[in-house]
C-alpha cells in the first residue's frame, strides 16, 4: 500500500496517530490496524477510478474486504479519509525535501564553474513534478475539492508551502530585489509548467520538459 501508513505494527501506530485530528480512533491492536490501512488505500483508489462524487462509505468499506460499520468506527464521512490521504501525501513530501537539499548542496560543490542554477532549478522542477506526478487523477479530485473544502484547502496549503519555501531560499542567494515576490512567480511558473505537462497528457518527454523549464527559469536569476 504505496503511500499510506504502513511497516511494523509500532511503525503504523507512529504513522497513524499524525492523523489523530482527523480520525475517530486510532487503532492499537495490528488486526485494526490492517483493516484501517485497508479502508484508507480502498479510499484512494476509489476516488481514482470512480471519482469523489461516486465514492461512498459503502464502496470503500467493499473494496476493503470490511463491514461499512468498520469504516465509520474511524471516519465520520468520506470527507474525513480524503483529508487525512492529502495528510500523507504532504508527510511523504517533507521526507524527500532533505534529501533533495542534499543533492542541491552538492551540486553546489561539485559544479561552481558549470551552470549550478540550471542545476539546481532543474532539481526543484523534479520535486514538485514528482509530487504533482504521483497519482495524478487523485492529485485532480483533491484540486477539486479544495475550492469547497478550508480544512483541505489547509492541508494542500503546507505541501505548497514547502515546495515554495525551498524556491524561496534557493532565491536568496541571488541579490534580486523582493525575494519573496521572485519566488512566489518563479514557484507559479514552476507548478503551472508541471501541471501542463502531467494533467495535460503532453506528448513531450519529461525530462525535456524538465531541462528546458529548468533552463528558461535559471535564465531570470543569471545577470548577464
């Protein structure tokens, strides 16, 4: 189950409990545990292949092999579980920012003469494309959502803010005026490149895409 809570039974205890607010009960015992996991990738996939419109309780506790019963002990609707998977989706992306900083820092040592900020564009344009390029369709439901959804919109909110702080600290290296007003355009560029190119089935190779994108943005920030 790529993407939800999961590993030992303390791991997914440790996993589920950053998602207390948005749940009912967290589950102790490894049998609960199992059926939570179920419900929450069944959910998933749900609102993948049939949308959110045509999900219900009934359908995700179905797909899990569970009773509907079971799905209400931890959720109070569908609206619950689709907040708490944008939650994990938000989680996985803070953990590949470290190592993401990692290879920018030493892109920074290993290539002075070279074209560092190319480089380094180019591997901010990889995050957010890979954040926006796993599970695309569910990506599109929680876009959807959002716009009738504060609590959602909140969460999608602190995935965004990362992505846009890192843009953030890339561009106060550079000695341009209003770094924030830089970074907010370069990080709207950036995302509506990536989303173009995956929610637009774009027959262009990605990682053209990428290299020219990460290029054309590199270009703002290099004086001539």
């Amino acid at each position: 189950m790529q993407g939800q809570c999961k590993g030992s039974a303390k791991a997914v205890q440790r996993q589920c409990k950053g998602n207390a607010d948005l749940m009912k009960n967290i589950p102790t015992q490894k049998r609960a545990q199992q059926k939570l996991l179920a419900l929450i990738e069944a959910s998933r996939q749900s609102f993948i292949e049939i949308g959110y419109d045509n999900t219900t309780a009934k359908v995700i506790a179905a797909r899990a092999g569970v009773a509907t019963g079971t799905f209400y002990q931890y959720f109070d609707n569908k609206v619950d579980i689709l907040r708490v998977i944008a939650e994990q989706r938000i989680a996985e992306l803070a953990q590949k920012i470290p190592a993401s900083e990692a290879k920018m820092a030493s892109l920074e040592r290993e290539s002075p003469a070279s074209r560092p900020t190319e480089l380094l564009f180019l591997q901010v344009l990889t995050l957010i494309y890979e954040f926006h390029e796993h599970d695309p369709e569910l990506h599109q439901v929680l876009e959807q959502r959002r716009g009738i959804d504060s609590e959602l919109n909140e969460i999608l909110e602190k995935g965004e803010a990362l992505l846009e702080q890192k843009v953030r600290i890339f561009v106060q290296a550079f000695n341009v005026e209003t770094p924030d007003v830089v970074a907010f355009n370069l990080f709207a560029m950036a995302e509506g490149l990536v989303h173009r190119h995956v929610f637009g089935r774009s027959t262009i190779p990605k990682n053209k895409v990428l290299a020219s994108g990460a290029k054309m943005l590199a270009s703002y920030l290099i004086q001539p």
